[in-house]
C-alpha cells in the first residue's frame, strides 16, 4: 500500500481499495479513533485540480459537475441518517479528499445465509424475515428513498442463538429520493422492475416513466420467492432472460407450488406489471400480520384462464419444481452471485439468553 493513499482524511486504510462487485465505486476497510469502517472511494467524478492539465474552461466545468454531485448525495446522506432501524446500514462521513469523493460506513459481516438454508425454514420463520426486511424498506420509503438494488447480496441475513432470522440492508449507492429519480436507473438486471427498464431503453424518457419505490417492490417479489422456494419464479428460459422481460411481454410468470397461496396471492401484486397495482411496504407488513387461513398446501394453486389475443396479460400458476440439475434462470453478471457464508450456528446452550448477532436487531413491529 503506497503512503499517498495510506492515510484519507484521517482514515487508515487497513487493505488496498478492491472493485470486486463494486460497480461505479471501489471499496477497503479503514480504522479512526479505534473503530473499523468500511470505506467507498467514488470512480466518479472526479474533482480536478489547480494542477490539473486541462484548459481552465474544461476545468471549471468538471467542478461544476463534482460540485453538484457532491451536494446532492450529501442531501441524500442526510435523508438516509433519519432512516436509523439498526438494521438499515447509513453513511457517516461523505467528503472530497483530493480529487476523489469517499463514503464511510460502519463495517459490518457481510456473510449472508444462502438462499437454500432460508427456504428451509419453517412458514413462520420465513414470514418473520419478510417482516424484518420490509420494516426497513418501508422506513427508507416513508423518507422517500427508493433503494433501487435490492438483492440477495443487499439484504444481509443472520440467523441467532434461538434460531431467529433478522436482515440488514446495505450499499445504497444506485439509491434515489423519489422526488429526484436519476435518468438512467442503476441496479441489478435480475431484480429489476419493468419500469426501471423500460426507462433504460427509452434514453430521452419520450414515455415519460416514473421511478418510484414500487420497484423496489418488485424486486421484493423476486427475493421472497426465492425465500419460499429456492429459486426465482420460473419464466421461459427460450425467450427470456429477466423475470422483467416476461412481465413487460405479458408472458406466463409460474410460482413454486411449495409457496403457501397467501404469499402467493401476495407475490402476485407485488410482481404486477404496473407500479400502482403493487402494494406497498406498509401494506404488505399489515397482510403478514393477518394470521393466514390453513388451507391444504398441496392443493396445486391454478390462475384464471386469460382472455384476448395470445400475451394479453401475465399468468401466473403453481409449477413443478425444477428438475435436479437444471439451472436457475440465467444470469448476465456471474459474479453477482450470493456470497459463501459459515455453516449453521450450533444450538444455544440451556439458560442461554437469546442473543442477537452484533449489529442486528429484531424489528420493532415483530413483537
């Protein structure tokens, strides 16, 4: 580690900085007054320098950019600060050193329980994770925050001592105020939301498409299926290679018939189409607090036959599962996959407190 980059405004650097999974930023780990953070160094822009080497007009220009970029993620910064749950990881120091803009945050593990140990759990476990990650979503929400990256790898997950599952949320760099929407949306294609990409596509916004928090909605539906189920819901692999495009094309979306037809019913609204048909944060969280009506899980659930032309609207049934062996929906960016994490906890002790990893907490709303 040259001695130039050692030391950023007062923050150590304990490794070199990595883009691995970074997108527009690179990341280390630091140490200040005792305490380890976690560090992003922005790839851009970058602020340039009396001794930089272009004319004075380009000059003046770029600063007007970093200028304004710098103030308007530190107004967001300060937005995501009221957004504390404990459980939704805020940045604490935003600044310019030298030419570049770094963002500090606590460091946390970031080990996260893979998807096929969370879709072994039993319903009301599974229902209680749903709920701690929709508390702090709908808080993100209530502040007008769209994270616009929600993913496994976003959603971090950690089993206790008792067997409870609680999530945190992190990295909200591709993040917006709904009030000020970017004009390319960022995020991960598996899980975006078919609004997100039609307004990738429609470069001048002639449609005029609005980005607000129900595409992170959406990406909820994407995730909470894989939590019932394993996997993401099926579409046909032949034509498609999102569950987004399925659904813009209005082509047959097929749930696992191991999700119970709650949730099924509920993964439905939350995969629809049009932004307004989906429910919100706060509505979702109301529905799960509804205890759920016993019904035989192995009845096979069927949606109603579609009118109209062939494609008219998406279908959306209780499949068979996959085969052993066949893969998953393919995937564009094979290193976004979900991160190893360490072998199941061993059970508590008898008269063992129950205890919560460091950092983590129950929601609030599941008592």
């Amino acid at each position: 580690m040259s001695d130039s980059l050692k030391v950023i405004n007062g923050y150590t650097l304990t490794q070199e900085f990595s883009n691995k999974n970074a997108g527009t930023c690179q990341w280390s780990f630091c140490e200040k007054g005792g305490s380890e953070y976690f560090i992003k160094q922005f790839l851009s822009p970058k602020y340039p320098l009396d001794s930089a080497e272009i004319s004075p007009k380009q000059k003046e220009k770029k600063r007007r950019l970093a200028d304004s970029f710098y103030a308007e993620r530190k107004a967001f910064y300060s937005i995501l600060d009221k957004c504390r749950t404990g459980n939704i990881v805020v940045v604490n120091d935003f600044f310019r050193w030298e030419s570049c803009y770094y963002a500090v945050s606590d460091k946390i593990d970031t080990s996260t329980v893979p998807i096929s140990r969370i879709a072994a759990l039993d319903d009301d476990k599974k229902r209680t994770l749903m709920r701690s990650v929709l508390h702090s979503v709908k808080k993100l929400h209530e502040n007008g925050i769209v994270h616009s990256d929600i993913k496994p790898d976003n959603v971090i997950v950690k089993a206790t001592d008792m067997g409870f599952y609680t999530a945190k949320l992190i990295d909200f760099e591709s993040s917006f105020l709904e009030s000020a929407p970017p004009d390319i949306p960022m995020g991960d294609q598996i899980y975006l939301s078919p609004e997100a990409a039609e307004r990738i596509n429609d470069e001048d916004n002639e449609k005029h498409i609005r980005l607000t928090s129900k595409a992170d909605i959406f990406a909820l539906g994407i995730l909470f299926h894989e939590y019932w189920s394993g996997r993401r819901p099926t579409i046909n692999e032949s034509e498609y290679n999102y569950v987004h495009e399925a659904v813009l094309d209005r082509a047959a979306i097929r749930l696992a018939p191991s999700v119970p037809p709650d949730i099924s019913s509920l993964l439905e609204r939350m995969l629809a189409k049009a932004p307004e048909n989906r429910p919100s944060a706060s509505e979702i969280l109301s529905e799960l607090a509804a205890k759920p009506e016993k019904k035989d899980s192995s009845a096979a659930y069927t949606a109603k036959a579609p009118t109209g032309p062939p494609k008219t609207r998406a279908v959306f049934d209780k499949s068979p599962e996959p085969a052993a062996g066949n893969p998953r929906i393919r995937m564009n960016f094979p290193s976004k996959g979900i991160r190893p994490t360490s072998p199941p906890p061993p059970p508590p002790k008898a008269g063992t407190e129950r205890e919560l990893p460091k950092g983590f907490y129950i929601s609030d709303d599941l008592d």
